[in-house]
C-alpha cells in the first residue's frame, strides 16, 4: 500500500505558521469516485481516502510507514522566499509608480 508523506504549506488567506509544524500521512486513493444516481453526491468504496494521520517528525512517520509495511513516498517542503516589507514603503519618494 502507497503512502504520501508531506509537509503541509502556510494557508494563504492566513498568516500564522500553526498548520505548518507537522507532517501528514495519507493513503493514495484506491479506488475511483463516482457520483451517486439520485443526489450526485460524490463517493467511494475506498475509505482510507479519509484517513489522515499526523506526526511531529519525518522519522516518527517513516517508522510507522516501516511498521505498517507502507510504501512512503515522501515530499520535502519548499523553502520559504521571505520579502521584509513595510507599510511606510507605499509613501517613499523613492517609490516607482
């Protein structure tokens, strides 16, 4: 059985790093979706597709991958381009236009 294993990015919408701090595992999914015939509901046979599982390390996660005799394939997070920026910057006579 295949596994990802990833680190999850900040929300844009949100500031804060909260979400960022643990990695998640999650099964691939095993079977297709298919819509139901009278609502449209979308579903599958596949309930591992809602298991989500959190760890504090990489290690921590490949160890219960190991356990489990789950194949990982693991994802590093992207580094962070951080711009300093500041609000009297707008009003700078050097500002361009």
């Amino acid at each position: 059985m295949k596994v990802r294993v990833y680190k999850p990015a900040k929300n844009a919408m949100q500031s804060g790093q909260a979400a960022t701090k643990h990695w998640v595992m999650e099964f691939e999914p095993g079977a297709k979706k298919v819509a139901d015939q009278l609502m449209g509901w979308i579903g599958s046979t596949d309930t591992r597709g809602q298991v989500r599982m959190y760890f504090d390390t990489l290690e921590e996660a490949q160890a219960f991958a190991a356990k489990h005799k789950l194949i990982a394939d693991i994802e590093q997070p992207k580094p962070r381009k951080v711009q300093i920026k500041s609000y009297a910057d707008n009003f700078a006579f050097k500002r361009v236009v």
